[in-house]
C-alpha cells in the first residue's frame, strides 16, 4: 500500500486486519472498544487476505484515487477466487459477503468512519471551538425507513439526567439535536452505537453533524457564558487507548488482541478487573522519528514489551513493571540521539540514524539482554533506567516510570558499536 | 481531489479591520475561516445531493463529497480539500479517456469506456458484476454495447462503449466566491465577538 495522502485515509490504514467468525453481536458484546476501534474487520469473514485487500483499496478511495463500483467489483471477484459461495437462501442479503447490500454496506460505512474522524479532527481547535462550540445532528441523507433519532435522542438525555447535559430536549422527529461538543450525549449508546464522538452514529445512518455558533448556542440554552468545549484528545496522536474486558469472553477477547501481536496487551486493572490495551499502529513512532527534526514533542508508543523482557526490566530496577507499560519514543529524544550520535565518529562506534530509531521495538524483540543503565548511560536522569544490550551491537537506553499512573519505558539514548569494539557487557 | 484555496482579502475600513485581525489573531483566523468555508461546501453539496442524486442509485455522490471535505491552516488562509472521485471532473469538466490499464474482466488493456445506459439496472455498477457480457456492435454506425441475458433469456444492452467521454464544466457544484468571502467575513466576526466579549 502507499502511503495514504490524507488525513481519513491515514486512519483507515492504520488499522489492523482481524479475520473473524463472529457476528456484529458477539463482536459488540466481547471485543473491547479499544481492540475494535484499532481493528479492521468484518462480521463473519474469515478471509485476511481479502480484508486487507479491501482496506487497502477504500484508503485509495479516501485519497480520492478510486471508484466505488471498482471496489466493489474487485471485493466480489476476490471471493469468487476463493471460492466463496453464500449459504442457500442467503444469496443477495446481507450475510452474503459478495452480495451489493454488504459489499456496499461495508464501502459506506468504512468510508463515512474514516471521513468522520478527518473532519472532527480538523474541527478539534480552540479558536474552532469558540465560533462553533455546539454541534447539531441532522439528517442530511435520505432513508426510506429512518430511524427514531427523537426517542434515541431524548432517552440518552434523560438517562444522563438534567443539569449532567447540555442537549436540548428535542420536540419532533428532526430534534433540534444540539449540543455542546464534547457532551457526553454524543457518545452514549442510545445515540451512539459505536461511541465514536464522530458520524456514523449507526450502520447506514443518514444523519450528520453540522456546527452551531456560538450565539446561537446561547440562544438554545446550550452554552453558558464562556464554558467553550476544549479541544478533545486525538485517538491518533500516538499514545495508547485502552477499554474494559469486563464481562467479555476471555478466550475470545485474547484471540483477538493475539491478531495485533505486541500492540496489545490484556492485563488486569484496578480491581482485578480485565482491560486491553492497543498501541498504535508503526506509522506513529515513524511519524514522531522523521518529524523530530521540525521540533516539536510529540510522543508514539512503539507498543508493549514481551513479558520474558519485562521481567528482566524488573529485575534491572529492583521492581515489578505492569504488563500494560508500552515502550515509546519521543521527538526530543530522537533529536538528542541524533544530536549526540548521529554524527560520531568515536572509535569502534557507528552514526546512528532515523532508519536505526526506528528498528528500535525490532531491536528489543531480538537477541540481546537488558539490566541497569550505568551511571554513564543514565547521564543527570535520576529515575529508574535500564539499557537493552543487542547482541548485534546497538545499546539502547530507556527511562522507566513503571507506577500505576501512566507507566511507561520511553527511549533515552541509543548508540551502535562495531563488532570488533563490543565489550564483554 | 478538489482543493480550493481561500485568501481572505478586503478594501476600505472593513480590509482594514480584517487584515488586523488577521495579523492579531493569524492561526485562529485562519482555522476559522477555514472551517467556516468547509461548512459552506459541504452544506452546498448537500443541497445538490437532494435535487441531483436519482433514487435507486446505492451511492449518493454528492452526499459522499460532502462528507470528504475538511479544511486545514495555510499561511495567510485555508486550504479546503474534497478528495472525491469525479468531482474535479464535475467541477472542471474535461474529456475522460481509457487509462489503458489492465481489465479486471478481460485480462487485456482497456480501449473503451463503458457507459451505464439508464434504467437498466447497471447505473453505479461495473462491467465486471455481471456474468457473461458480450459485445453487440453496429458495422454501419461503428456503435457498440456491452449486452447481457435477463432471466428470459432476452438480450438487453447494459453498457455503451466509447472512445471518449466529454463532460462540461459545472462550477455549480461548488459555492460561488462571494459566498465563500461571505462565509469567512461571518465567522470572522463572530470570532472578533467572542474574543473581545472575554476581555
């Protein structure tokens, strides 16, 4: 796949391909949101290689560089090519993957997601969210059989309570639906079926958001005095998302952050209560690598270290890591590496480069071992830290801040030595 | 893709005051008028999506495009992008050509366009979703069609071939620049409102 242009189409392919047995329900009901999110996949298709061919060609559509109806085809074929057949009596509905109802059900909705997300984001700006504090959803698609957005509407204002909300009450079956961003309305399941703050709220919905002005916010009793929405976090900024296991299947739920291998991990949180964890997908931590040298301080997990390497990080500091602690990496720390080791020239020692950085999580996975930094590789951090020494000469320095609060092993330094100057470390 | 560029400008007392405010408040400005213009593009396409889009097609194109458009900060304006298939096309107008690339369904180079014939059921489809098309051609007028079997067995013409399609340009299908200029200068002020209102 190249690399995606635009900002919907980078979101699309950051999602991992998961092939599945499961229906919608049983994917609603035991996979976590945080594993569903970063997921592609469709109900009840087994075929990997026919969803990854699928997401690669709906993240062209989203650079403006395909067709639909082209897709469309190609999906079909494909299955043919596999020999895919609908079960008797299904042919044509939409269980039937090569039917149009699907295939154009699955377009649509991975479409309308992707440009959702680029639009929220774009709108996520303080002065954005001073003109338009508020959003209103209305229909902008017309549906034979609409839905009852009113009762939806005004049971989720009702079960968040008044004085929780600023959502109007809505009178008709057209609302009004307003507002403020970032209410909580916005993602509560009566509304939301997926708990995305951006449309689609639900499958093959007509419905969209539009901006609400300030003034007019005040005039509907939705904003009050200055209280302006403040930009929310982006889920693709580079850092972890992670939901509750709670009450899912166990078995099914590590079946399916096994498909993300070490960008996720099932651990127990507060309570004993089961959660997951997801890292991003690579293009974050390459994206903070190769942007580091623009400034900035942007932060990316590279993902989760695998639990033999935890316990030896542990054992380097004197204390136990969570198992939820993700390795990432920094755009100042990228430019300190750079800075200091980019360019050296000391004996027995290799430059490092971007391309080295980036290795950094493949590095780790590999031959090698990990103990306390020295004094030396600690430099004035005075925290916990512990170097990864590669048996093919790169030592990796990290700084480890494993408490319950936010844990996490960022990269601090990074050097290669030649085979002949190693050291018996 | 469509990219439209939008360079917010005036004269008089009321340039003056933008260009000031651009100077004051550049980034946010720029976010703002940005976002004001995006909203306009989209409420317009939406508008032609209810009168132009033809019940029975799956896909509405212009609600799609409507749903592509974003805005994001240039230096001293916005940049408003509709990565959308066609609409460029729409937009511009031009002469369409066969790409000359590989057919899904015949394995060979593609020479000719096929064009959807109305009401036949093949309109936001491809050759390549229906199972044994030939080609009905004319020796008089040089002509051709991709045809198919119904279930009766009666032949029906699905697709016209063409060497070439032409399509007129139709600045229409997006808003005209004073209402863009419209656009910015309102949230602008409401910008300007709500900013001196917090002092």
């Amino acid at each position: 796949m190249s690399d995606p242009a635009t900002t919907a189409a980078r979101y699309l392919a950051s999602k991992k391909v998961v092939a599945t047995v499961l229906s919608s329900r049983e994917i609603s009901e035991h996979i976590p949101r945080a594993l569903r999110d970063a997921s592609f996949f469709s109900a009840r298709t087994i075929y990997a290689g026919h969803l990854a061919e699928t997401q690669a060609e709906i993240t062209r559509l989203l650079d403006g560089r395909a067709g639909p109806a082209e897709i469309r085809t190609r999906m079909k074929m494909r299955l043919e090519a596999l020999g895919y057949s609908p079960a008797p009596g299904e042919e044509g509905s939409l269980t039937d993957l090569s039917s149009d109802l699907r295939t154009n059900l699955i377009i649509a909705m991975q479409e309308a997601e992707a440009r959702g997300y680029a639009v929220w984001r774009s709108q996520q700006d303080e002065a954005v969210l001073t003109v338009w504090p508020a959003q209103e959803l209305f229909r902008a698609q017309f549906r034979q059989k609409p839905r009852d957005w009113r009762a939806r509407w005004n049971e989720a204002r009702a079960d968040l309570g008044e004085g929780n909300t600023s959502a109007t009450y809505a009178e008709t079956k057209d609302g009004p639906f307003v507002a403020l961003r970032g209410d909580r309305i916005w993602r509560h399941p009566a509304v939301n079926r997926f708990g995305r703050p951006w449309p689609p709220f639900d499958y093959n919905s007509g419905m969209r958001l539009r901006g609400v002005k300030a003034s007019q916010a005040r005039e509907k009793n939705v904003l009050k005095g200055r209280a302006f929405p403040k930009p929310a976090r982006d889920p693709m900024d580079g850092s972890i998302s992670s939901s509750s296991a709670a009450g899912m299947d166990a078995g099914t739920v590590h079946a399916w952050a096994a498909a993300f291998g070490a960008r996720a991990r099932v651990y127990k949180g507060r309570g004993g209560i089961p959660r997951v964890a997801v890292a991003p997908d690579a293009g974050a931590a390459r994206q903070v690598i190769d942007g580091a040298s623009s400034g900035g301080d942007a932060t990316a997990a590279f993902g989760f270290p695998a639990a033999d390497a935890l316990e030896e990080i542990g054992a380097a500091i004197g204390k136990p890591v969570r198992p939820e602690t993700p390795l990432q990496v920094s755009a100042a720390d990228v430019r300190h590496i750079l800075k200091v080791h980019g360019a050296e020239t000391r004996a027995g020692q290799h430059p490092v480069t971007t391309e080295d950085i980036r290795r950094v999580p493949e590095i780790v996975a590999g031959p090698g071992r990990w103990r306390a930094s020295t004094p030396q590789e600690k430099g004035s951090y005075e925290g916990d830290a512990v170097t990864f020494v590669a048996d093919t000469g790169e030592r990796i320095s990290f700084r480890v801040t494993a408490g319950k609060n936010d844990p996490r092993i960022t990269l601090k330094t990074m050097w290669i030595e030649k085979q002949k100057d190693r050291p018996a470390d | 893709m469509l990219d439209i560029q939008v360079n917010l400008d005036g004269s008089g007392a009321i340039g003056l005051l933008r260009k000031l405010q651009w100077s004051f408040q550049g980034r946010a400005a720029s976010r703002v008028v940005g976002e004001a213009c995006a909203e306009l593009t989209r409420d317009h396409l939406r508008r032609i999506a209810s009168s132009r889009h033809r019940s029975g097609l799956a896909r509405n194109f212009y609600a799609c495009a409507a749903d592509a458009v974003v805005s994001e900060p240039v230096s001293h304006g916005a940049l408003i992008t509709i990565p959308h298939t066609g609409l460029a096309l729409r937009y511009y107008g031009g002469t369409v050509r066969p790409s000359g690339r590989v057919s899904l369904v015949t394995g060979r180079p593609i020479k000719r366009l096929a064009i959807p014939i109305k009401g036949r059921g093949a309109e936001g489809k491809t050759p390549g979703e229906f199972k044994g098309l030939f080609v009905v051609a004319s020796k008089r007028s040089g002509k051709a069609v991709l045809a198919g079997r119904g279930p009766s067995g009666l032949v029906r013409a699905l697709f016209t071939l063409v060497k070439s399609s032409t399509h007129k340009a139709d600045k229409s299908v997006l808003p005209t620049d004073d209402q863009y200029t419209a656009a910015g200068a309102d949230a602008l002020d409401e910008l300007l409102a709500e900013t001196i209102n917090g002092f």
